[in-house]
C-alpha cells in the first residue's frame, strides 16, 4: 500500500527554513531519542522533532511503564542505551530492576518480583521465572531523555508536528512541521522515522501495510495499600481470582495482571483497557477508544474499591497523555521479516540490532522507494503477525541506536544510507555499547540472502 503524495520538493517549499542539520529525527519517542543521541554522539548535528511536550513516546506519554522482551534465557541481549536508561533511571530511585541472584523461578521470588513485572512473560511455567526487566517512573524517562539529549548536544524542538517530507527526486530532503508559529521547514542530509506510524515514510512514497492490533489507555492509581492486595491474593486465591475476573471483564480486557507495582509507594500502574476494532491512524476511531477506555477505567475503579482489599482508599492519579496503539502502518522496506524469522531465530548476515531471541537485518530498516531516508521503532519493515512478536520498547530502542550509527556513517563516508555497511553499523553498535546480533545464538537459524550492496 501507499500513502497519497504529500510530498513537497525544495523548490516548493514555503515555509521558513529553520534549521540545517546532518540527521534529523522525527519522533521523539524511546527509538527517536536513541537514535538521535547516538547518531549525535557518533559526531553528527542532529535535530529531534517531537509532537508533544516531553520526549519518550509510549515510555512517558503512553505510560508503558516495564522495560522487557531483552533476555534470552540468562542472557541480557539487549544493551547500550536501554541500559544507559535503567542505570539513571535506578540512580534517581525511580526504576526497579530485580537483583542477578533474584532471577529464577520460585513462589518466593514471584511473591517478592511479580507484582511489578519483572518476569519472563513467554514462559508457560507457573510460577513464571523473576528476570532482567525494568519497572519505572514515567516522569524519571522524561527526566533521563532530556539528560541524554541535552548532554549529547542535540538540537531538540517540541511541540512540532509533522506535516509533510521535503522529497526531491525520490531523496528525502528534509521535513515540514506544523508549529503555533506556522509551518517551519528542517532540512538534513539524512532523515529517520520514528513517529511509530511511518508518518514521514508513507508520505514520501514508500509502501506499507496497514493493520491493527490491540490499542489500551493507561491509568495509574493512588492510594493502595499493595502489602495488603498482595497478602490477600496470596492468602485467599479463589476469590481474589474471582474479583480480578470480574475487574478485567469492566475493563474490556486485560493481561493476565492488570495491576502493578511501580517505584512509587501506594502507586499502581494499570496497563489496561485492551480493546480492538479501533484504527490507529483514523482520529475518529481514536476518539471514540479515547472515550470508550475511559467508561471501562471508571467502572472498574468504582469496583474494586468496593471490592478488593487494599483498594479502598484508591484514587485516579492519571491517565496516559498518549492512548498506547501497538500497530498501524508496518514500512515494506527492502526485507520484509516474517513471524518465521521471530520464530526460528533467523540470523541475517546484515544484522544490526536484536530483540529477545531475534534479529533485524538492516534492509529491514530501508524504505524500497526513498532514498536518506532510515526507519526504526514499531513501524519497522514486517508483517503483522511478525511486528506483534518484535516490537517492545527495548527492541526499538537497539533498532534506533542501529539507524543513529548508520545516519552518522553516511554522512561521515559521503554515500547514502543504502550504501552504509552494515559490517561498519555492527563495529559503530559495538563502540556505543550495543549489542548489533552480528554474533548469533546456537539456537539460530542461518539466512543465506545477500546483504544490501553485496
């Protein structure tokens, strides 16, 4: 699929030009912000763009307040600025990471872990193994962000939103920004999307898919005694089971806990309404999920107050600024990953960046159609059935970090994206800390398809 031209060229354009710069990013969520602080940190001038009024993206806004899917087995896979992350986050006591000799699998440590997260969801077992994985503070990932930005000297502009990409003869330009000053024209060498709908991608006539998956507005809650809703789950299962059944069912869905624990005392995070049959990408569907999620959250707040010990004294702290959409548009790029590839552990000889047990090559990161222009993030090249394995936050981050050293490498080299070696993206992974995948597991499958520019 493609996206009707919204395209300007540089010799139509009319808003003011406002900043010249290496690398732009648009879209200042957890992969935009990785990808900016490294691409900047590689020696790049870098712009981020962001729509709203504080970096982080779903992290913050969309208040999906657990970093995990970045293990395999004991194996931490997923490294450089997650990590960097859950360090300041810990430093400032608004992160909590369960200790190495805490990570295992016992009635004990689910007791002590489970209520905040922390645990390896694909596992079957019960109870399910305590692992490396993060609960947080979203105004500490806002605090840490615009650390990471401010420190690595990136020119950072809120309250911008996209409007169109400047394209000149199938080369990405630079891009367009509605602003309460009007429209303000960003011109780069390099351009990456990771507005987490391939906002600037579509636009600029690349193809895609369109589907969608479960979309869920988060809400945090005050006042709970934990020690007590905890004691009295432990102590009277039947019934608490009885009562959290009936609290998902209220809510429209739910994961299998709908309340957790987070580094604020009495504070709860509800990583719920789940709900389907709404778009995205259509402000009308998004509207009626934003007043659809908020009847389910006050219904089912009025009844566990009434009805789940520890819960009496709950009060509404927020509701997430941004509704958390997991799938939109999907970029069909030079390699399009499969669920066969999430699921065999398929390793690409072009790997650049790794999820759990899993790798993207760098084609996936390519529009076909566009060239300086890069991807990373939710949106990134895949089916839907694959993406819905393969887009954590973690996982985004290592394939913003991928697309910041690839941006900085051409323009350093003078070639194009498509050019960039991904044997040079893997070293430049490594020297921030990253791990790129370039080394696979045992447990992987081998691909045999050529690599871009071999």
């Amino acid at each position: 699929m493609q996206q009707l031209d919204l395209r300007t060229t540089t010799e139509d354009l009319k808003a003011p030009v406002v900043s010249r710069s290496n690398v732009l990013v648009v879209g200042g969520g957890p992969a935009g912000v990785a990808a900016a602080v490294t691409a900047a940190r590689s020696g790049a001038s870098v712009t981020l763009l962001e729509r709203y009024s504080a970096l982080g993206g779903l992290a913050s806004g969309g208040m999906v307040l657990v970093l995990d899917d970045m293990i395999n087995g004991q194996e931490i896979t997923v490294t450089g600025i997650v990590s960097e992350y859950v360090e300041r986050l810990e430093r400032i006591g608004l992160a909590v990471v369960p200790p190495a000799g805490d990570r295992h699998a016992s009635t004990d440590m689910w007791n002590k872990w489970g209520r905040f997260g922390t645990f390896d969801f694909h596992t079957h077992t019960t109870p399910k193994p305590i692992c490396y994985a993060a609960a947080f503070d979203p105004d500490g990932w806002k605090r840490v962000s615009n650390d990471l930005v401010r420190e690595a000297g990136v020119n950072l502009r809120l309250h911008s939103w996209f409007s169109r990409p400047i394209v000149d003869d199938g080369v990405v330009k630079g891009a367009i920004c509605e602003t309460k000053s009007g429209p303000q024209a960003f011109m780069a060498d390099v351009v990456i999307d990771t507005t987490g709908d391939i906002d600037v991608a579509s636009r600029a006539g690349a193809s895609y898919a369109h589907d969608s998956y479960l979309t869920t507005l988060v809400f945090r809650l005050g006042g709970v005694d934990t020690r007590a809703a905890e004691e009295f789950e432990q102590e009277n299962p039947r019934e608490a089971r009885a009562i959290n059944r009936k609290v998902k069912r209220l809510l429209g869905g739910a994961w299998e806990l709908w309340w957790l624990k987070t580094p604020i005392e009495g504070v709860v995070w509800c990583n719920a309404p789940h709900m389907t049959g709404y778009d995205g990408v259509d402000p009308a569907d998004m509207t009626a999920a934003e007043f659809a999620a908020r009847d389910h959250i006050t219904e089912a707040v009025d009844y566990v107050r009434e009805n789940l010990p520890g819960f009496e004294r709950a009060y509404m702290v927020d509701v997430a600024p941004q509704m958390g959409v997991r799938q939109t548009r999907l970029l069909q790029g030079e390699y399009v990953m499969t669920k066969d590839d999430v699921t065999t552990r398929r390793h690409f000889a072009d790997t650049v960046a790794r999820g759990r047990d899993y790798y993207y090559p760098y084609r996936s990161l390519l529009p076909r159609e566009v060239d300086q222009l890069l991807v990373a993030g939710r949106h990134y090249s895949a089916t839907p059935e694959a993406q819905k394995m393969s887009r954590e936050i973690p996982p985004c981050m290592a394939m913003g970090q991928a697309v910041g050293v690839a941006a900085a490498l051409a323009v350093e080299q003078g070639i194009t994206v498509r050019d960039v070696s991904p044997l040079d993206i893997q070293s430049g992974m490594r020297r921030h800390h990253a791990d790129p995948g370039d080394i696979p597991s045992q447990n992987a499958s081998i691909d045999a398809k050529e690599t871009v520019g071999a």
